[in-house]
C-alpha cells in the first residue's frame, strides 16, 4: 500500500468520531482495540462469527456490543469509522457493504496510530519468539517505575489481567506482528507504529501462509529496523544468526541509524549477557554482565533459558530508558507473565497440567527444556496440535523430532484443517513418530482431544507433568486432561 494512501485514510477520520465498528472483533489485538476505544469514550460495536475465551470476556469487560456473524446490516445505523481486521477477505459481506458505502475506515494498525500511537513514545517488542511475554514483562518493568505505562500484548497478561491498558505516562508498549495487516494493506503490522525503541528478540522463518522463504522475513526485518529514528534505540538478541545479519550486514538504503544494544548468553560480542544462571523450582537466578563488568544479579519466577533472554532484552531497555536497575529488578522479581505461556492450570491427583502456546519448533524445544529444567526428576508428558499453518507444513518435517527431546512421552494431534494444504505440502505425523520412536522414546499419533485424554490419562502417574502445547482451544483439552486423570488415578 502506498504512503498516500495510508495519510488519506488517516485524515478521512471524523475529527468528532463517536461511533466505531470493527469488523472481525474477535481477534486478539481487535478485541484489544476495541476495549481502549470504549475506555476512550467512544460508543464501539463490532462483529464477527466466533469467539472465544479469553477475547469474549475481554469484550464483555469492556461494554463492546458484539453481533454474531458477518452482515450489511451491522452497517446500520452508519458508524463513524469502520475498522477492518486482518483475517476478514475483500469479499466477506461486510466489508464489500463498507467498500459500496461512504464510511471511513482503517486497518487495525493505522487505529491504533490514529488514537493512541502517534502522540506516545512508542516501545515495541518484535521477533519470531518470546514478543508476547517481553511485551507484557516490559509494561510491568515500566509499571513498576512508576511510568504508568500502556500496553497491548497478544495475550492477556497476567499482572494487568487484560490485553491492554491505557495509562497517562509518555510510553505505549506494544507487540510488533510481522503479519499482515489488512486485504487492502498486505505489509506487515508493526510498520505501522513508528517505533521509537524496538527490543528484536530473534528472527526465523514463520508464518508460511504469507512469506514463502526466510528471506522475505528478512526484507520485512529490514524496514522494521530502518524506520527507527537516529536518537531511538534497537535491543537487538544477539544470539539469532539473522537479527546479527540485518544489524551488521545491511543492504543499501536500508540500515540501521540508531544506537545498538546487543543482548544474548551464547554469542560472546553480546553488549549484555547472563551467567551463573540457576534454574530452581520456583525462580531462576542469574547474574547480568554488560561489557563484561557485573550489572547486577537478578531473578525471574519464569523458568528456562529463553525467559533469561528476555529478561536481558527488558533490561537493557530499561538502562537505554533510563529507569532505576533496582526497580527493574524488582519488577522481574515479580512477573507473573502471561496466560497460556507455560501456565500451571493445575494438579490432579499428583499430575500437574501446563497450557503453553508453543506452535513453533523452536518454542515447543525451548519450553520443554524449561519444563524440564522446573521438574528435572519428573516425566514431561507432550501433548501438541500442528495448528498454525506454519506447523502444517513441511518446511520444518526434520526440526520436530529434536524439538520434542527433552519430553519422555510424546502424543500429536493430526494436523488442523489439513484439507487447507496440498497433500504434498502437509507435515507427515507419522514419521515424526517414527523418528520420536527411533529415539527411544513413546510416542503416538493420535485424533481428538478425548481420544487423547483418553489415552494418556490412565497411563500418568503422580509426579508426571503434562505440557499441552497449542495455538488455539485445542477441543477444550485442558480441562478434560485435569477432570480424567482425576477419575483415573482414583480408580
């Protein structure tokens, strides 16, 4: 989409704007928007065919009218502004009723700009893991300086209990998506905020529904870190081979113009590292090295070694922002993160259940690593859906089985809407099983989340930890797991 007509659609917003209507509410940055709007004032519908937890509570929160499906009729009385999110297509009904009628409308990103980005200090955390809970742990860092911070995470975190919150401090922190950000607007998101310091966490290939190849990631890295102004600030994860690419090796007439702070446990140039790290049962601990000299020693309840890296990038842009080392430390100290990242849902008769959002080969090793590293005496159960379409795919065929290394017992739900994918391009389970078995280890290919539970429940025993990994409700699998292994070890 050109610049111009980005600014022509700003500027055809309503300086009076009362009235909002968000076409696709039930995403999680939507439903996000559509809260901060109504806390702003502004009278807010939206509509959408499905919802679900926990965006149907944040919107019920948050006096947004919700209308179930996709209508010309939702039109009416005309708003305002219509905003139109990202998973609704040109010919969804509603928005072919938009493009027919006189109703300003933007992309989720371009609102967000218009109230509440452009007169705020822009913070952002991208990258292909950890955005999520960088973003909400930076909100709180900020929170807890007494910078009264805003926010919008993609999940709800837990010390806010919500995906947003609009404070009157200078600073607006935000998760920066790569994906797209409209079927009128096919670049991606975070383009849109104009950051002012951006934590890079890592880069890898992700999201193969819309970039082919890690090198289209790359271009989109690229202007990411070109657009942040001389006198703003990268955090850059040191440890990602392509993070250090972008930053060292740019290409003419992207580059990068402000100061770099570089941040990581295995690359030894890192500006900013960790040692000693002790990984206990119920908080890690770990000394902070910036230029080799000693920082501070700091402690996280999260576990893993992926959770360190983020604390070092919050760190980092806490000095860069000036904030006191002793809050931020503090406020690491008690971070209670974000739902669905590793989150504890309970302990049945000895067996504990843990909801986590890992979709990625990447995340679903690193989690299982810090399961492990939590629980090192006790048998990690995995139980993962192949949801995104990323997962679905090939690309990562050879990654799973290295992925899934430090889980004792493995179970894979068949792929998730598989008919979306030629059959040439879908992921094989089964020889992921194979090869998990081949390795030693139990593994098993298995349809539905009862047949699951049933399966797996009668087989636990207490002290056993169970790791759900999926990207959606996963057929309400939780819960199940927790009610049957109950019932089975009382048996």
């Amino acid at each position: 989409m050109a610049d111009s007509d980005r600014a022509a659609r700003l500027a055809s917003v309503p300086a009076a704007a009362k009235r909002v209507h968000l076409i696709g509410v039930g995403g999680t940055a939507m439903a996000a928007l559509a809260g901060m709007l109504s806390d702003r004032g502004l009278t807010v519908t939206g509509s959408d065919n499905q919802l679900y937890e926990p965006t149907a509570s944040l919107l019920r929160n948050s006096r947004v009218k919700v209308i179930a499906g996709f209508a010309p009729a939702n039109l009416s009385p005309p708003p305002d502004l219509a905003v139109v999110g990202n998973v609704i297509m040109r010919n969804n009904p509603e928005a072919v009723a938009l493009l027919d009628s006189p109703i300003p409308y933007l992309s989720m990103p371009e609102a967000l700009w218009h109230f509440f980005l452009k007169d705020r200090r822009v913070l952002m955390v991208a990258g292909t893991h950890g955005k999520t809970t960088s973003t909400a742990m930076m909100a709180h860092v900020l929170h807890a300086a007494g910078r009264d911070p805003s926010m919008l995470v993609g999940g709800v975190a837990n010390d806010f209990g919500s995906n947003y919150r609009i404070g009157v401090g200078p600073d607006f922190v935000i998760e920066g998506d790569e994906y797209d950000t409209a079927y009128f607007d096919k670049g991606p998101k975070f383009l849109h905020y104009l950051p002012d310091l951006v934590i890079l966490n890592n880069i890898e290939y992700d999201h193969a529904d819309i970039y082919p190849n890690l090198d289209a990631i790359r271009k989109v890295f690229r202007l990411l870190v070109n657009l942040i102004p001389s006198n703003g600030r990268l955090v850059a994860g040191w440890d990602s081979p392509v993070v250090r690419e972008i930053i060292t090796r740019p290409v003419e007439p992207q580059g990068v113009w402000c100061e770099v702070e570089s941040f990581g446990i295995e690359h030894p140039d890192a500006k900013w590292t960790a040692r000693e790290m002790d990984f206990l049962p119920d908080v890690t601990r770990f000394k902070v090295l910036c230029e080799g000299k000693e920082y501070g020693v700091f402690q996280s309840p999260l576990a893993g070694m992926f959770n360190v890296k983020n604390c070092l990038g919050a760190i980092a842009a806490a000095e860069a922002l000036g904030l006191d080392r002793r809050l931020v430390a503090e406020a690491l100290a008690t971070f209670r993160s974000v739902k669905r990242r590793m989150q504890a849902l309970g302990v049945a008769s000895g067996v504990t259940v843990i909801d986590d959002f890992a979709h990625h080969p990447t995340a679903i090793r690193e989690t299982l690593r810090a399961i492990k590293q939590r629980y090192p005496e006790r048998r990690v159960v995995a139980v993962f859906e192949p949801r995104s379409w990323t997962t679905r795919k090939k690309v990562f065929q050879k990654d799973y089985p290295t992925a899934f290394a430090a889980a004792d017992y493995v179970v894979i739900a068949p792929l998730f809407e598989s008919f979306r994918l030629a059959a040439d391009d879908q992921l094989s389970i089964e020889e992921v099983i194979a090869d998990l078995r081949a390795a030693g280890k139990q593994a098993f290919s298995i349809e539905g989340a009862d047949a699951i539970v049933e399966h797996v429940a009668p087989d636990l025993r207490p002290g056993d930890v169970v790791v759900i990994m999926s990207n959606g409700g996963f057929g309400g699998i939780h819960q199940k797991m927790l009610d049957a292994i109950g019932a089975a070890l009382r048996e």
